[in-house]
C-alpha cells in the first residue's frame, strides 16, 4: 500500500508534514509506504532531523515546483507540471501511488481529481464531504460541502449513495440513515430542489432514508450522512468553524465535544466519486492533521472505498 503526501501543500510546509508523518509512522510502522513529494533540498534534512530519511517505509519523490493558494487551479497544473500536485496526481493515475493528500492549493486539487483521476463511470458529479460531530458521540457526514453549488435531485441522490458507501465502508457504520437538509421535515416542505430530491431518496433501494431534517438537527445525532447541494453545505461548514472558534474565544475549548470541531481530528476532506482515492486538508494544517489524513487514506485503500462505489454504480 503506497501513498503519496504533498509535502509542499500548507501554510506551515513542509515542517509539519514531516512531524505528521512522523507522528503516523510511529504510530502505524508497518502499514504502508509514504512517497514524500516535494523539494528535495527542503525535505532531506528534515527527513534527517526526525529520523526518516532512511526510514524503509519513506519514499521521496522531487518535485521542483509548487503551486500557490493564489494561482489559478487550471492554469498552475498546466504551466507547473513539476508541481508536488501535478506529480502528486501523475503517480496517483499511473498506480504508483494509491492515494494521494494534500494540504495545498484546494482548486488545483479538485481539478487534479476531476480531470487527471476522474469520475467514476455513472458518478454525475463527485462531492466532498465533511465530518461533522454529533452530540452523542457519533460522528456523522455531510455532503457536499462546496464542489457543487447548483444542483439537481439525481446528483444529491447518488450524493446519498456516495455518503452512504464511505460510512459504511470506511466509517464502519453498518446501516447509515440518510437525511434530505430542508427547511421542515414534512415531505411538502421545501424548495423544488428538495421536492424533486425527497421522492428519488423515498424510492432508493441503496440507501436507508429517513426523510427531511432541519438546521437543528445537524448536530443532533439524528442520522448519519446529510445531504444538501454545495452551496447549503458550505454555508453549514462554515458556520460550524465559526462555532469553534467563538467557543474557544469564549473559554470552551477544553469541553470533550467542542474539541471534535478541531480539523485536525479528522485530518482532511475525502472528494467522493473519483476512481481513486483523494483527500484534501485544511490549508492550517498541523502535524496531527497530518497524521490522521494519512491513517484516512489508509482506511480508503484498505476498504478498496473506489472499488466498492464502482460496483454500485456501474451496475
């Protein structure tokens, strides 16, 4: 099991990749091999500092060029081809890596896994999906989170899949609810995205529908993967982080439950939908963000998460 980690991705790069994989490594030696794509001169003696560079699961791969947060996704790929993104998705689409991570330029990620990777046949529109806590410990996902701002009923019906399959898969979650985010729970209730979308649930068969929720019960605990259009979701993102932040402000952020609003705890973003495994993570990300994207990747490729969407979907 090989995976690739943008050592050059994030605002505190590559230093805290470094600790991160560190961190995993001594955690998990034996799990897999970790391909380091990044500059060399910069990696080596951090590499040599913590004790990896002659590590025989660390792999290190030379990537002269990187990708600013600011330059454009479509255009830096293009005019950057010896960016850690660029060869990052390279090793990814070629099998030589079978995830790859990272911490960099969010858009130049996306269109690295739209258009290098790709969709799975039969996918209309991969997603991405952020976890959100539950107030009774559980740990539920909602999809999409920004990739699709406009969308129709049978794109947040295989949203409903693909959220699905991860929980199942990769969160161990045997049978997860689905849950449509309007704006009241009874069926005629909502936009005409939402009246369109709650018959096509009703009807799935691959799912576990268990109707509308509202804006309360997103942290409720009342079902295990909320669906929305991107534009929903992200709003709701958003406003969970500023959430965090006001409590740690106001003197919270030792309290058990807040502490699950941290990004670090859940490492990075998964995009659902593509033929291999891609997780993108917070542009702040510190070591133990690192580290636990990385075991993320891990349970993807261990659970063959692609394979088992293929499956569905294709059929």
């Amino acid at each position: 099991m090989n995976i690739g980690l943008d050592m050059m991705g994030g605002d505190f790069a590559p230093i805290e990749a470094v600790k991160g994989l560190a961190l995993y490594l001594k955690e998990f030696p034996n799990n897999c091999s970790v391909f380091c794509v990044g500059q060399k001169e910069a990696l080596l003696p951090l590499l040599e500092q913590y004790g990896l560079k002659d590590h025989p699961a660390v792999q290190t791969v030379d990537a002269p060029q990187v990708i600013g947060y600011n330059e454009h996704p479509t255009k830096a790929l293009k005019e950057k081809p010896h960016s850690s993104i660029s060869i990052g998705f390279h090793l990814l689409t070629t099998g030589e890596i079978d995830a790859f991570i990272s911490a960099g330029n969010t858009g130049a990620m996306l269109v690295g896994s739209m258009y290098s990777v790709k969709a799975v046949e039969g996918v209309q529109r991969p997603a991405i999906a952020t976890f959100v806590p539950q107030l009774n410990g559980s740990t539920s996902l909602l999809l999409d989170v920004g990739l699709n701002s406009d969308c129709k009923p049978e794109q947040l019906n295989q949203f409903a899949i693909l959220g699905s399959l991860y929980s199942k898969h990769v969160l161990n979650i045997e049978r997860p609810s689905v849950g449509l985010m309007n704006v009241g729970e009874e069926k005629e209730k909502g936009n005409n995205l939402a009246l369109g979308t709650f018959p096509l649930l009703e009807n799935n068969q691959l799912i576990r529908f268990a109707g509308n929720i509202e804006g309360r019960d997103v942290f409720a605990g009342k079902v295990d993967v909320m669906v929305c259009d991107g534009f929903t979701g992200n709003i709701i993102l958003k406003m969970a982080e500023s959430f965090y932040e006001i409590a740690c402000k106001r003197g919270f952020s030792n309290d058990a439950y807040i502490q699950n609003f941290h990004y670090e705890t859940y490492g990075g973003t998964p995009v659902l939908g593509v033929n291999k495994p891609v997780i993108i993570a917070h542009g702040i990300s510190n070591d133990v963000a690192f580290k636990n994207m990385i075991h993320q990747a891990e349970k993807m490729i261990v659970s063959n998460f692609c394979e088992k969407i293929k499956d569905v979907f294709v059929k």
